[in-house]
C-alpha cells in the first residue's frame, strides 16, 4: 500500500503500524535467534579449540611457554612490547616494495637474464587492474 495518496494522519498511522510490527517480530523471534547464533558460536568454538591444539603441537614447549609469557606481560602492562603487532608489515609500503623491484630490476637488466624486468610486469598487471576497477564502476545501460 503507498501512504503517497494518503492524509499525514493516516500515513503517520500506517507507519508506525509497519513500525510496531517490524519490532514486535523481532522481539518474538529474538529467544530463536539468540539460540542459534549461540549454537553456531559453541560449534566453531570446538572446532577452533582443535585446530589450536593441532597447531599448537607443532610448536617446542619452550616456545609456547615463551609467547604466552609475552602475551600475559602485555596484557598486564599495555607499555610493553605488543606480541600481535608485527612491525615489518607497517615498514613495508608501496614506495618502498616499488625501489626494492626497480633495485632487482636494474641488477638483473643489467644481467641479461630477464626481458623487460619484474617491475615493468608488476606495473602493468596493476594498471590492467585499475582499468578494469575503473570499466566496473562506469556499468553500461542498454
């Protein structure tokens, strides 16, 4: 039913009536959902915990005792070294992945081993890329 033809009364009623119906039936359904997600979460819990101790048997005791000394001496004091940071990764930018390329490339240029280099591959695949994220954001209309 469209409220466009209808008084603001009569459109504010009808409104609110989809309003407390909506609400009404979340409200009831709630217990059911609740339990379901509780149900799913129990599921992935075992199934996580197993997958823990799989990968975690593949690790010496000595270094497992060592990361949850570090895990247990950051949580303690949030001043000290975070053992789920990793520092390499917020080094390594694009500026500084693109002159590591262009170095590897000039050295094996100047080798002759390779035509044309990484980089010059690399960039091309990214533009190729761009072009086409740019293709998908414009959609044809026939």
């Amino acid at each position: 039913m469209s409220t466009k033809l209808m008084t603001p009364w009569a459109r504010r009623e009808t409104i609110d009536d989809h309003a407390r119906g909506w609400n009404w039936r979340k409200i009831t359904q709630l217990r059911s959902s609740l339990l379901k997600g509780l149900q799913e979460a129990i599921k992935m819990s075992a199934h996580h915990s197993s997958l823990h101790a799989k990968f975690t048997e593949s690790f010496p005791p000595d270094t497992i005792e060592a990361w949850e000394r570090e895990v247990v001496a950051w949580e303690t004091d949030h001043n000290k070294l975070n053992p789920f940071d990793d520092e390499e990764s917020k080094q390594d930018n694009m500026a500084a992945i693109r002159l590591e390329l262009a170095n590897e490339e000039v050295s094996e240029v100047s080798s002759d081993t390779i035509e044309g280099g990484a980089l010059a591959f690399l960039c091309a695949g990214l533009d190729i890329e761009e072009k086409q994220l740019v293709a998908l954001s414009f959609p044809l209309h026939y």
